[in-house]
C-alpha cells in the first residue's frame, strides 16, 4: 500500500505502557529511577553526572520503560500505520455518509498492551481487535500483527483489512443492526443466535470492502498484490480455518464469524459496488 503520504487520523488513544492495566509490572526501570532520584536528593546535583552518562547536568533522568511486546520502533510504524488507515476509513465513510445525507460519526481507536478497560468490561488482549458499540471505540493491541503473520495473512492491506472491518462494526453500530441483532439472539435458540452473529461478521467484511471501494476512488493507495492480501486475510482468519488449525472438527453451528469462503465472498461483494443495500448479509443469505 502507498500510506505513507497520507492522512493520520486524529482518533487514535495511545494506552500502550499504562501500569495499571499490567497483569505483573516490571519493577527494574521505576526501581532503577528511584535509586537515581535517591542519590540526586543526598548529592544535590544529577547523579548521572557523577557516572558520567548525565548532559552537563541539565536534564533530568525521565527515561520511561518502554512497554513490552516487541521492538518499540517496530510497534511505532504499526502505530503510524494504524493512525493513517483509521484517517482512511473516516475519509470513505465520511463519503458514503455524506451522499446519503448524514454527518460520519467517527469511531476512536484504542491501542493498548496486554489488557485494556472499556464499555465493554476488560479484556486481554487474546481476544483479538474488537469493537465496543457501549463506547464507539475500536480497541487493538499491536502484537495481533504478528498473529496475523502466523496465520498466514502477512502484509500491510491484511492489516489494513482488519482495522476495516472492526470500524465495519461501527457502521452497523451507527445504523442500529448491532442494537436490533442483540435483541433478536435473545429471542431465539443457540444455533440461530450463532447463525445472527455470522451474519453481522460477514456485513463487517462486506463494509470493510466499502472503504476500500470508496478510498481507492479518493486517494489511489493500492499497490499490486494488495487485494489478494485482504482475501488472504478474510479467509485464514474464517471460523472453518480456526478450527481446523485448533485441531476442531469443522462446525458450522460453532461459527460466529463465518467460513473463509463466505468471508471472502462478502469482502469482494463490498468492494466490487461499494454499496450499503448490497451488503446486507441478513436478507441475502447464501
Ligand atoms: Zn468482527
């Protein structure tokens, strides 16, 4: 993708390296401060300055431990990158939003490590990116990338496909589906609760195709090879795909976020006509 000379979004909410989200905090850098501010108070002067690693005494020492997961620097492009595909998809939807004759509501991104505190109660970070429709915010810790990776949806559009889809989420939360398929899974059994939950991921793929219709249009950021990303994307990440990695039977009942086929289907529906009627997944079902 040819990101880097666009948009940053201004909605992303850094909490990486917050402490008290931490299951166990490493105490060696705060320990290591204390140590330092103990012999700045007895010595009255920078201490690093009697080590010799001090800047003739005019800064203090603040150095913050970085947060853990990786390479600080790495997690920073990721950032970078999350920041200018969330400005993407608030440029698309604003579109989509505006011909229709509406204001885009946009969403907040959340980054975080290890935990995070939402609307939606707390929750690690196993559980993948998610959205909370309680708050309007898309929550994601970066090391999902490297999952990604492992699952064999590497490159940057299969990053970029994942953020969509969560701010997918979004949308149907804005035009009620999220509110009105909750209180539809209370009314009916198990499997058909499952088969709603289906349905609305498959809507998220289809909408996550939408942006890149309407994005492409405005800014031309897609490279050759990109679109097959998103697929690769869609499909390793498919109930049927999990389960069988997971070393499961295939169960279709178990499915909440659809086959890797129809995942793929409704991505590529999405993209190809860009339009809300043609992603409605609950009335076209396959
Ligand atoms: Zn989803």
């Amino acid at each position: 993708m040819r990101w880097r000379d666009k948009r940053r979004s201004s909605n992303i909410e850094d909490r990486r390296g917050r402490r008290g989200m931490r299951r166990s905090r490493p105490i060696g850098g705060g320990f290591i401060l204390l140590i330092i501010l103990g012999l700045f108070l007895l010595f009255g002067k920078n201490p690093l300055n009697l080590i010799g690693l001090g800047s003739n005494g005019s800064v203090p020492p603040t150095t913050i431990p970085s947060g853990s997961g990786g390479s600080a620097r790495a997690n920073d492009e990721n950032a970078d990158f999350v920041s200018v595909i969330l400005g993407s998809t608030e440029d698309a939807w604003g579109d989509v939003f505006r011909k229709a004759g509406y204001q885009y509501e946009a969403p907040k991104l959340v980054l975080f490590n290890d935990y995070v505190q939402s609307a939606c109660g707390m929750t690690s970070a196993a559980t993948g990116p998610f959205y909370c429709p309680g708050d309007h915010k898309v929550y994601i810790d970066l090391g999902f990338f490297r999952e990604l990776n492992h699952m064999g949806a590497s490159g940057d559009f299969a990053r970029a496909y994942v953020i969509a889809h969560e701010v997918g989420h979004h949308i149907q939360n804005l035009q009620g589906i999220s509110m009105k398929i909750q209180n539809l899974q209370r009314q009916v059994s198990r499997t058909q609760a499952n088969r709603l939950s289906t349905l609305t991921e498959l809507q998220a793929d289809c909408y996550a195709g939408i942006w890149i219709h309407n994005y492409e249009k405005q800014k031309d950021i897609l490279e050759r090879g990109d679109i097959e990303e998103g697929i690769r994307a869609a499909a390793s990440i498919g109930d049927d795909r999990m389960q069988r990695q997971a070393g499961q039977r295939v169960n279709p009942d178990a499915f909440t976020h659809g086959s890797s086929a129809d995942r793929t289907y409704w991505f590529k529906v999405g993209m190809k006509y860009g339009s809300l009627k043609k992603c409605d997944t609950f009335s076209q079902a396959r």
